[in-house]
C-alpha cells in the first residue's frame, strides 16, 4: 500500500506526513499529529463533533480523507487558543457562561462559532443558531452555548472599539 | 467504520478523470465533495478499488453564463453556488433550494454535481433542476453527451450515467425575469434530506395569463417527478388561487409515494398537495408580466 506524503499547515505549523489513503482527516490529526482536541463522534458527517477550519471555513473532517488536505491550511480547536496556550476569547465565554456539559461537543461549537465570529461579530440569535445547526449537543440544550458565543460576540466588539 | 483499502488517484485534469474510471472498469469511484461517498465509504457500502479524486481539476469548478444558459461546473461548492449572484439573478429557485441543503460545513465541501450524481428522491438540488428544466453533460473516454435530467434519474440513487462517464456540468435554462418562483420542504430537522418538497415556477403575460409553469415534487416517489398533467392545466389560463387549487388533485395522479421510517405513504401525499399549493401561490404571487 503506497502511502503518499503530504504537505500542509495545521494550526500555523507547517507538517508533513506520509498517510495511507483511506485514513480520513479526522483519523490523522487524532492519531498521527497528536492533535486530539478535534473530536469523534460518529464518522459519517451527522454530529459536527469533528469541525475544523479548512482555509478557513468549517468542515467536517471526518468526510474528507487526510491525502485531499495537502497544501492546506488547517485550523484545529487547539489553533484557538491565545499565543500564550491559553483559552482565546471565544474558549473563555464558553468556560464562563457554561456552554458545555460533557464537553463532547465543545470542539465542534467552538469551530463552528469561531467562523461565525470571524465573519460577523455581531451576530443575531437566528445567524448563531444557524451557525451551530450543523452541531449536535446531547446535554445542554444549546441556551448556554448560543450564550456563551453571544458574550464571544460583545467581547469581541468591546476589544474592537 | 474505516473505509476499506483502496487506491487513490489524485486527477489534474477532466481527460486523467475519464481515463481512470475507464481503466476502472466499473470498480472506479469518483470523489468530489465527499458528503455522500465518504459516509458510504465509512459504513462500507461502498467499496471501490479506485476513487479518483476531482477536486483538484479547476476545469471542473465555477459558474458563468454561456449563451443562453446558466452553467455550473460538476465540482463547484454548494456554498458558493448559493453565494453566487449569478445564481440569484438567473436561476433564484437554485438558491432557494440550496439554502435548505445541509448546513455550513456540509456546503463549503458538498459539490451540485455530487448532489446530483448522488441522486437522492428528496434532495433538494435535484428537485430545483429538475423544475428549472436543467440538463447534465457527461464525459467518458468515448466523448461528451448531454442528457436532460427528465431522462436522467432512474430511480433511488440510480441515475443515466454509465459507470465510466462523469458528470461535468450542470446547465440551467437562464429563467425569464419576470418568473416568479418557489420552493417548500418539510424535513424532520433544519438541514435534513426533506421528507417531501415542491418546487415551482410560474410565469404570466399582462392579462394575467400563465404563458409557462413547473412543478416538480420530491420525496414523492423514487425519484423527483414533475407534474406534466397540473403544468398543461395552468398554461394558458388566467390564474387564481381558486384555479390554482383546483388542479391540485392532478398530483395524487401521477406521483407514487412510499412507506418508510419517515412517513407513510398518505402523509407524503397529503403534505406535498399542502407543499404544492404554497409553492404555486408564491410563485404566482411573484411573477410580473
Ligand atoms: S464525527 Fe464527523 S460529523 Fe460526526
Ligand atoms: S456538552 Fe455534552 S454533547 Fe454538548
């Protein structure tokens, strides 16, 4: 089995990988890049668990195979943390405003939101709601979460003016 | 839920694509967004020696206007189709339809030539086309055909192409300016497959008279089906919403719904009746002479 070599930007660092074909882009930021924030949830695109920043829009990465990402820039709830590693904006609102029970979702919300904010920072409810459509939560309800990003949302607008 | 082993061939180009599926011989698979064959992939009902991968043949995605028709290249994005302007200003019903099509993540990957190659009987992009009187151009090593896609969906997933021909391109009818359009679903959640659609078109001339009109009705039978016998009733007549109701048994006559897990076979008539009347009346109420 021929494993090709790929090259591409994961969270601002340049990595390169030999990958056997069949493995999804899920399986190879978990397992061979370490990166285990980006979570698993049911590895046929329903739940969202699994979103990441493809040059900057959010996908599922368990519907993409890791040998389609060369030359990519790939960014993963790891990418959004502070320069610092420690939790950014949008990670804190989520600790402060409780938007996350069992956490397994937590990864997904995180991007979908995060893209969402890029765009527009002053989103309404309908816009966030849309946002996270895409993202299954088995345990909050989804209150705190649209919450948490609307307090994202007023931060990021305060650091602005 | 690995995909099993299978050789990957990454294509540059729409003749590589050809030559591989030909070279295939019917064990050959082509991926483009992924949405649909990566699941399949995963669960193992699917198990290809080959996927050829086309999302690197630039020929493959874009849209623009070519003559008198809307063209959108297999591989292009949902999202940007519904991003598009052109789609807006030439093909609005499309937009509409896409904006019900799964969510964010599955758009920015999802291709309309995926969707339509995929050929699901509620999916909403097959639905649009299939109003809007679109046609598809195949490719194989033997040449190019265009098939219109009231030839084209077979059946649940089965489509006219051949296991070596792939699609290239979507062409849509530019639609007249003065066309009103519109399209309902009902699906169990936001982004779902809808349970059942309707999508119309309505255009008329001062007096008020319907000079064209389409209504096409997913999620009703095995594949999307247009309702030849309810369009004759409206052309040519002055329209109302009473006449508009009154041709609305003509779509018990021709379509065959199922049972499934979903809904039952009367529930699926009796909502793509409701579906269908909604989407007359506001296409009718936008169209202008
Ligand atoms: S793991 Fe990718 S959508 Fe569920
Ligand atoms: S916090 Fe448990 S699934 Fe969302």
């Amino acid at each position: 089995m021929s494993k090709p070599e790929i090259n591409l930007t994961i969270n601002g660092h340049e990595r390169s990988a030999a990958v056997e074909p069949r493995v999804s882009l899920l399986d190879f930021l978990r397992e061979d890049m370490a990166l285990s924030g980006t979570h698993t949830g049911c590895e046929h695109g329903v739940c969202g668990a699994c979103s990441i920043l493809l040059d900057g829009v959010p996908i599922r990465a368990c519907l993409m195979l890791a040998v389609q990402a060369d030359g990519c820039h790939v960014t993963t709830v790891e990418g959004l943390c502070n320069d610092d590693g420690g939790p950014g904006v949008l990670q804190d609102a989520f600790v402060e405003a409780h938007g996350m029970q069992c956490g397994y979702c937590t990864p997904g919300m995180l991007i979908s939101a995060q893209a969402l904010l890029a765009e527009n920072d002053d989103p309404t409810l309908e816009q966030i709601k849309d946002a996270i459509g895409g993202n299954l939560c088995r345990c909050t309800g989804y209150v705190q979460i649209i919450e948490s990003i609307q307090l994202a949302a007023a931060r990021l607008r305060e650091a602005r003016s | 839920m690995k995909p099993a082993k299978f050789d990957y061939v990454r294509a540059e180009s729409i003749d590589q694509i050809v030559d591989a599926l030909d070279k295939g011989d019917g064990e050959a698979i082509v991926l483009a967004g992924g949405q649909t064959l990566m699941p399949m992939l995963a669960m193992r009902l699917a198990r290809p020696a080959t996927v050829i991968d086309i999302n690197n043949v630039t020929d493959l995605s874009g849209i623009g206007i070519v003559g008198d028709e809307l063209v959108i290249m297999a591989c292009t994005r949902q999202a940007e189709a519904l991003a598009s302007p052109l789609v807006r200003e030439h093909a609005p019903l499309l937009a509409e339809a896409i904006a019900l099509v799964g969510h964010q993540q599955t758009r920015n990957r999802g291709t309309v030539g995926g969707s339509l190659s995929h050929a699901d009987p509620a999916s909403e992009i097959p639905l649009a086309a299939l109003a809007l009187d679109a046609s598809v151009s195949l490719r194989s090593v033997a040449g190019t055909r265009r098939v219109q896609l009231a030839d084209y969906f077979l059946g649940p997933m089965m489509t006219a192409r051949a296991d070596n021909e792939v699609l290239v391109s979507v062409h849509f009818p530019i639609m007249s300016g003065g066309a009103g359009s519109a399209f309902h679903e009902v699906s169990e959640r936001r982004g779902d497959f809808a349970v059942v659609a309707a999508a119309a078109i309505i255009e008329v001339d001062g007096a008020g008279i319907c000079t064209a009109a389409a209504l096409a009705i997913g999620g009703a039978d095995a594949t999307p089906r247009r309702i030849a016998a309810l369009e004759d009733k409206l052309q040519g007549a002055k329209l109302d919403g009473a006449l508009i109701r009154s041709v609305l048994p003509e779509i018990a006559l021709a379509v065959a719904p199922g049972d499934d897990q979903h809904a039952g076979a009367a529930y699926r008539l009796r909502v793509a009746t409701n579906l269908a009347e909604r989407a007359l009346l506001e296409a009718f109420d936008g169209a202008r002479a």
